[in-house]
C-alpha cells in the first residue's frame, strides 16, 4: 500500500476488469439528502476506490463498510 498526496493506491478486485488492478483509494465527505435545508446534516464519509487500470469508481459509505 502507498500512501501519495492524501490518496492510497492498493490492488484489490475490479467488477468491470473481471481482475485484481491497482486501484487508487481516497475518502471523501459527500452529501446524501437532495433537499437543500437537510444537505448540510447529510453529509457522510465514504470509500471511493477507482481501477487504475479501467477508470471504473466504486463508493462505499464507511458505516455501511
């Protein structure tokens, strides 16, 4: 595992590769409630992990992980 400007690059599964690629794996805070009043409290971590090889992107939310 690498550790590369706030990003890690790990190999693990790709679905759409059908293979294990590098992928490059970050965690962002995305915003899950389309109604504006509630966007600001809906915000939630998550895993997003993108094949290196393919460009295919996967979220996880982290308490669903």
């Amino acid at each position: 595992m690498a550790v590369k400007n706030g990003t890690t690059e790990v190999t693990e599964t790709c679905s759409a590769c059908n293979r294990t690629t590098p992928h490059e794996v970050t965690v962002e805070i995305l915003t899950e409630s389309t109604n504006e009043k509630n966007a600001a409290f809906s915000r939630e971590p998550y895993r997003v992990s993108e094949c290196r090889i393919c460009g295919t992107t996967t979220q996880i939310r982290m308490n669903n992980a």
